[in-house]
C-alpha cells in the first residue's frame, strides 16, 4: 500500500500500521482464531491510536489553554496579526563577541517594509530554500513574543500548521527545577507547557523519536541571550553518550535536557523557535541559527485594530481612538502592543474631562493607581520589595526558601504585578513590580555597561517618579509627611546634580537618547500638567549644552524615542539654537524621520537614502512644496559609507534623481556583483569624489562637497581585508581604466599577485602601492621587478 503522506508522519505510519498482515480481514468462521486475530489486530493498531488519541488531546488542550491573553482578552477575539521583520548579521570576517543588538543589520524603514513576512512564512525557507530549523525570535519587553507563540500553538490546534504533529513548549522557568530527576520523556510530557495527561507515554515517546522531523520544540521565558549561551556550552562527553544511550533514564536535569536539545545531541532533526530580547552576546546562538526574526510593534492600523477589538462598544471605541490621537506621546507608546494594553485600561476606566498622562511615568502611576485597593500601600511597599531584590539578583523568579503570604500573594495576581507558574513538579513564583528604583548612575566619561532593557524603563521611571506631583506620589508611600518630603527633596537634588554635570560632548548616541528621554520624563510627569522650577531648569540645561552635531547613529529609535527627542530640540529652538542631525543606521520610521527634520531649527540631516527618497516622495504626492524644498536642501550624505549591497542601490536612485531632475524614476535592485557596474555608472555623476574605500565585500564613498557638482576627480582607492581575489581584479581593472592613480593595501600573496597580472593591461596607472605586512617580501620583489610601478608604500 503506498502513503501519500510525508515519510514518518503519523499518517504515514498509520497507513504502514494498516498494511500489516494482521490487520487484513479474518474469517468468522472460527470463533477462536477470530478472538486471536482481533486480540493482534488490536495490539498492531493500538500505539498508532494512542499516539493519534493523545495528539488531538494535546491540540484540544493547547486550543484552550492558549486562548487567555488576561484582562479577560482572548487570542481569538483581542490578537492582532503583527508582522515579523527577518533580520541579518553584519559579517564582519571577525569573531567578535559585540552584544547583538551591536551586530545586528540596522535596516531603514523603506528596506525594513521590504523584509516583512507573515507569520505563515516563519518556518518556511526563502526562494524554495530548505525549511528553516533553527529559528530565533526576538524582540523586547512588551513587543508580542509569548502572545505570537501563542498564537502559533493555537494554529497548530486547529490544524494550520500540518508540518508538525507535535508541539512542545518550554520554559524558561523550568531551570529553576535543579533535581536530577528527568528523562527527555518526562520533560516533553510532563514538564513541557500546554501538556495534557498522557495515558500512554512509551509510544507516543516513541513516535517522537521515530519522526523528529515532525517536531517542533518552542523555547519561551528566556529574559536574555546570556541564558540561551550558557545552555549552548559543550557538554560532557560522558553526559552526552549517556543520554544519547538512553534519554528515557530519569537521572538528569532540566538544565541537562535544555542544553542536550538546544545543542542538537537529541532530538537532531526537530525545529527549534528560540524567543528573547535582542541584548547580550550570542557567539554560539549565531553559530546555528539560520533564521533571525523580529517581532514588529503595531503599526497606527494595528492600534485603530486593537482598540476596536478591546473596546466592544462603538461609542466607547469612538472616544477612546478621538481621545488617543490628540494625546501624541501616548500614541507613540501604543507601537508597543504591552503599553497599548495599558493605554487601553487607562482610556476606559477614566472619565472623559480626566487629562491624560503625557509620560511613561503619568501611565504607570495611572495604572498602579487604577489597581491599588484601599490600605495596599503596604502590600505595595512588599512587592517592590521584592522584586528590587529579583533586580539585584538578576531574577524575576522568587528563591527556593522565600515565603510570601497570602495576602501579598492574592495582592500580586490582582494586580497583574505577579504570576505563578504550574510546573507540574512544584509552582515557581515571579515577580514583575514596576516600582522599582535604582541609582541613577553612569561611569566616567560616559562609559558604563550595557544595561538590561527594563534597568533603562525602570531607572526612567524612577527619575520621572521623584518629580511626579507630590501628593499623588505620596500615596504610593507609608512615609510621614515630612520624611516623605526631605526624602523626595533629597533625591531630586542628587538627580539634577547629576544631570547637570554630564558632559554632553562625552556621551555616546544612546545616552544622549537616554538624557532626552530622563529630561522629558522629568519636566512632563506633574499630574496637574504643572512644572516645577527644578525640572524646567533641567530642559533649559539639556537644550543648552547638547552638541550642534547630535548623533543617534547605529542607536535603533523607536517611535516613542522621537517624541523626548523632538521636544529637546524644540525648546533649544526657542534658545536660537541649530542643530545638525545624523539619523543613519538608525531605523527611525519615515512618519519620525518627518517630525524631526521638518524643525525650523535643523540645519542639516543625514539619514537612510531610500527612506529620504520615500519621504520626499511623500511630500510631492501631497503637494507640500515648500516643506519639500526644505528637505531636500537640508540633506547631505557625505562621508557615505556604503556597507551593504543596498546602499549602493539607494545611491543610484539618489544620482537618478538627481540627473534628470525628478523623484518618479525609479531604478530595479541590483544583487552582488552586478552592483559594481552601476557603481561605474554613478561615477560621472558624483563629480566631487575624491576617495574611496573598499572594506571587505563593499565600498564606502567619501563625498568632499554638499551637492553633487561638475568634475570627476578620484585621486586614491584603496582596498582592505580582501577575500574575494577575482571580484577585487573586477574592480581594480574597471578602476584603473578609468583613473591615474590607484593606492592598495592589506592583500594577500595571492590577491597581489592577481592584481600585478591585471596591470599589465592598465597602460593609464601610474602606481600601485601595496602593504608588505600581508605580502611575502619575495612575492612582492618579484611583482615589483616585473613592473616597477608597483611600491612599497
């Protein structure tokens, strides 16, 4: 009988199962041979049925459990379609251990539109590619990780995701269980999330083991990538043959079975989906990942969405998207679907005349506000407590030992601020209070070390809390009225004296974005809308003494990161000063991009060439003439350094534009090699170019003038770290017909070699310089004996 199923799926296995002798028809004739063939046939089909039985329990289970989002919200009716951005690795040719936010390819909003995929391409390989089976999802706190997971468990339930007939789903609080008492069995059956009761584990183990291609393992709860490199350490050989021999032995622990299937010692062939924030270093993750996604933030439809699903009621939904649109800052912090919900409790528990809040802090102090019952400031005060000391220890699970009462307890799950976690074995408590506070503090120079995405939240809370209206914030505190005060006194005091003495000119691009957004936190939060004379001083301070020169390069921006940011400059406006932007390698959205360099008070801007395409484009089509002239004139791109194939593809629809004088033209993309000749084709139009460099695979251009004027005169070219000998000839033949003077450094023998046979052809070369460190000296005495145009230096 042939299967039309894939090899060693269930149903394929099903219909093997059908084919055996003892399940083809009997006669009735005798009555005992009848009972024995149906006692075989029962055996022969019973692990298939099982499997089968317990696959649709395990789907039926999981389409339950999935559903709740809290809040009474559902996935079904509350979950908006968000879209994933697929990620690159800038490859530098280096083994760098940079954190990977350092190492990820910042992509511009036009290039980033380009790379979004739906979530029913997540496990699909590019261009008929092979399946993806490593898969990396990130994203930061608030951004949709666990609820897309979700989501993905609830597909695969109702059968829309048929390439896997299990789904297992692991956590990352599951570490905590540190006892050497599980088997790989009991760690998909019984620890994995979602698991029902299994009636009969050996074969449905069994069949798992048969098919790993049909798997698929989900690794959630991860805090950070540090975690994932710990587990992806070599394992010992004998822990790796033991359990290679035999995975079914319950004498290993979580740890143990975590790092075995992570690092491919078992389970080989199933599909990995790895969920954390993209902060730290991941040398081994990068090593086997062949999939880096990103969770998107909603988009303005996504919010229009979500509100329309949260508020039922089309008079409510009506005021609740007026009330948000005319409130920026807090449809800036919607781009986060975890601060949208948020926003969302805020918009219906307060009355239509309340003023919203303008901050972070306004929305958190609304929320706690919203939640706290009568006499819980102690309960408050516990908790914070708590979750200070999870701080401190780098943990948002509570220790082994440490007892919480009841009542904190019922206090925490009320509130949101605290879950508890089924793991079958034990519950594993975690803390989540956001009032914390930390020491604003920042090392000498401005070096420090990279902190973890909600030390950065909290310490701007906790900034924003100090000059927060004090009778609303002495509600949060047990302190007596005067205690209360010289504390708050105190700590502002400590704060502006800290801010004020920053070196402005010493700070590096993420933490003038941080002093933008501690600054506007500061000088917004007052729930009256009021402003003291402390905060005021610290915005008149921070717009006085930022550089004219002002720098968020290779720092990613958020939609939220704009709103701090404009405000700082407008208020150094009013002060007459100018400042220049650069915004490249930055991410910003084309609508902020829009917002920022659309101020009276930018002179010049520097920022992803397609996304200055798109926005000029934007601005025609709306016939915004006088903005559009002001946005073209502000642009410069020199030095441009093109370190990817579509920055030169951005160029030439740059020079485009530029020779014939109008925005629709628009050229294809070019891939690869084929980027070199447009290269050549642009030259003519950058009549200012003086040098250029070729780094690795690609070019960077340095442009000694403003616009792109009339002479064309190249007087150096320079190559380093080559690796690709017959793509450098290319260029180096292609350049030396066109140029007199071509200077060269850091080849190998063999790229000198290649290069000194090719000059034999450029009669208009008048020398070639090369560096002896990478280059044999007899190599290089002979190449310069046979044409004496080749120097030393």
């Amino acid at each position: 009988q042939m299967s039309s199923s894939p090899p060693g799926s269930l149903s394929d296995t099903a219909s093997k199962a059908m084919s055996h002798p003892c399940a083809s028809p009997l006669s009735p004739s005798n009555g005992e041979y009848q009972y024995l063939s149906d006692f075989f046939l029962l055996v022969c089909k019973s692990p298939c049925t099982v499997v089968k039985d317990y696959i649709q329990e395990a789907k039926a289970h999981m389409n339950q459990s999935c559903q709740d989002m809290g809040s009474d919200l559902s996935l079904t009716s509350h979950y908006v379609n968000v879209q994933l951005s697929q990620r690159e690795i800038l490859r530098s040719g280096k083994n760098t251990n940079k954190d990977l936010d350092k190492e990820l390819v910042i992509m511009g909003d036009t290039d980033r539109q380009k790379s979004l995929l739906g979530q029913s391409h997540i496990f699909k390989g590019s261009n008929g590619d092979k399946p993806r089976r490593y898969i990396m999802l990130l994203g930061n706190a608030g951004m949709g990780k666990t609820t897309l997971i979700r989501k993905l468990c609830l597909d695969w339930s109702r059968d829309c995701i048929p390439q896997f007939d299990f789904v297992f789903f692991l956590d990352g609080k599951a570490l905590s269980l540190t006892e050497p008492t599980n088997s790989l069995q009991t760690l998909l059956l019984n620890l994995s999330s979602f698991a029902p009761v299994c009636m009969d584990p050996d074969a449905v183990y069994a069949q798992i083991l048969a098919a790993t291609k049909r798997v698929l393992i989900i690794f959630d709860g991860f805090g950070e990538l540090r975690d994932y490199e710990i587990l992806l350490q070599t394992l010992e050989k004998d822990l790796i043959s033991s359990l290679q021999k035999d995975s079914k032995a319950q004498t290993y622990t979580v740890r143990q079975l975590y790092s075995a299937i992570l690092q491919r010692v078992l389970l080989p062939g199933c599909t990995l989906l790895l969920s954390t924030r993209p902060r730290g270093t991941a040398s081994q993750l990068l090593r086997r990942t062949d999939s880096l996604l990103e969770v998107c933030g909603f988009t303005p439809t996504d919010i229009e969405i979500y509100l329309s699903q949260y508020f039922t009621d089309p008079g409510l939904r009506a005021s609740a998207l007026d009330r948000l649109k005319n409130c920026s800052y807090l449809h800036l912090l919607c781009w986060n679907p975890g601060l949208c919900r948020l926003v969302c409790l805020v918009l219906e528990q307060c009355k239509g005349l309340e003023v919203l809040p303008r901050t972070l802090t306004g929305l958190c102090h609304q929320v706690l506000r919203l939640k706290m019952e009568k006499d819980s400031r102690k309960l408050l005060s516990q908790l914070s407590s708590l979750a200070w000391d999870g701080v401190k220890a780098n943990s948002s699970i509570l220790p082994t030992g440490r007892t919480v009462s009841a009542k904190l307890k019922a206090f925490g799950h009320r509130t949101g601020l605290f879950f508890s976690y089924h793991l079958r074995t034990r519950q594993v408590v975690s803390n989540r209070a956001f009032l914390q506070t930390l020491p604003f503090q920042s090392g000498q120079k401005g070096r420090r070390r990279p902190q973890r995405e909600e030390l950065e939240l909290t310490q701007r809370f906790a900034v924003g809390l100090l000059f927060y209206n004090r009778t609303e914030l002495q509600r949060l505190h047990s302190y007596t009225e005067t205690a209360f005060r010289d504390m708050v006194a105190a700590k502002q005091a400590l704060v502006t004296k800290h801010l004020e003495g920053l070196s402005h000119g010493d700070l590096n691009p993420a933490q003038v974005l941080e002093a933008c957004h501690y600054v506007y936190e500061v000088s917004s939060t007052h729930g009256d809308g009021s402003r003291n004379s402390g905060s005021t001083q610290l915005v008149a301070h921070l717009a006085a003494n930022l550089p004219e020169v002002l720098t968020f390069h290779g720092v990613p921006l958020k939609p939220s990161d704009m709103f701090p940011v404009q405000n700082i400059l407008e208020r150094g406006g009013t002060k007459g000063r100018q400042f220049c932007l650069d915004l490249e390698n930055s991410g910003i959205q084309i609508s902020g991009l829009r917002s920022l360099v659309g101020l009276n008070n930018i002179n010049t801007f520097r920022a992803c060439i397609a996304d200055v395409i798109t926005l000029w484009e934007q601005l025609e089509q709306s016939g915004e003439e006088g903005l559009l002239q002001g946005m073209v004139s502000k642009f410069k791109i020199h030095p441009l350094k093109a370190t990817q194939v579509c920055h030169i593809e951005h160029l030439a629809k740059l020079v485009n534009i530029h020779t014939h004088k109008k925005l629709s033209d628009r050229l294809g993309p070019e891939k690869g090699p084929l980027v070199l000749p447009k290269l050549w084709e642009l030259l003519p139009g950058l009549h200012n170019l003086q040098h250029l460099e070729y780094p690795s695979v690609f070019m960077c251009l340095f442009l000694v003038s403003d616009n792109l004027s009339l002479n064309l005169s190249l007087s150096s070219f320079s190559l380093e770290n080559i690796q690709h000998v017959p793509f450098s000839c290319l260029i180096l033949c292609a350049v030396c017909f066109l140029f007199d003077s071509v200077k060269y450094n850091k080849l190998t023998d063999v790229g000198a070699q290649s290069l000194g046979a090719s000059l034999k052809n450029c009669k208009k070369m008048k020398t070639l310089r090369m560096w002896n460190q990478c280059i044999p000296y007899g190599v290089f005495e002979r190449l310069q004996q046979h044409d004496n145009r080749i120097l030393l230096q």
